[in-house]
C-alpha cells in the first residue's frame, strides 16, 4: 500500500511539473517583429546584407553612437536612439 502511494506521488509531481506554471528551462526561439515593434529604437538604416550592415554599424560605433543591428520581418535594420537618429543619418551615407 505505501507502495501505491509513493507511485501516486511521483506520477503526481511529474504531472506537476510538466503542466505547472508554464516556465520552462528550454529557451524559445526569439521571434522576429516589424521595425516598429522594437520600443524606442528607430530604423536608421536598411543594409542589403550583413556586410553592409556591419561596415555602416562600424561608421556609428566610431562615431560613439549606440546602435543595435536587428534582423526584423522586413529585413535587416540598423536602430539607434531617438536622440541619435539625426546624427546617425548624418553619419551614414543613405541615411
């Protein structure tokens, strides 16, 4: 009988665990959103590839301007602050 319980005990708790409350140690893949769904950054730049994105990245880490390099659904985008926007498009040649 203590048998049964400890079984009922155990199958409880993995139950538990793998319908609890919904935190999982397995990361989910990030999900890639429009330019306008990145907060406060504004799309600076729109590199037509990765080379291109980090030669223009180069221009504004040189310059001392934050910036992050995002692959969002339309492409990839170079974002900076709203308070570096218009130094940044004075830094990049097809800002």
């Amino acid at each position: 009988m203590l048998i049964s319980f400890a079984v009922v005990g155990v199958l409880v708790l993995l139950l538990r665990w793998t319908y609890g409350s919904g935190k999982s140690l397995v990361a989910r893949p990030p999900r890639t959103g429009t330019p306008q769904e990145y907060g406060l950054l504004v799309p600076v730049a729109s590199p037509a590839d990765r080379d291109e994105a980090l030669r223009l990245a180069a221009l504004l880490r040189s310059a001392g301007l934050r910036y992050t390099l995002a692959d969002t659904s339309d492409g990839l985008r170079l974002m900076v602050w709203p308070g570096d926007e218009q130094a940044a498009r004075r830094i990049l040649p097809h800002g």
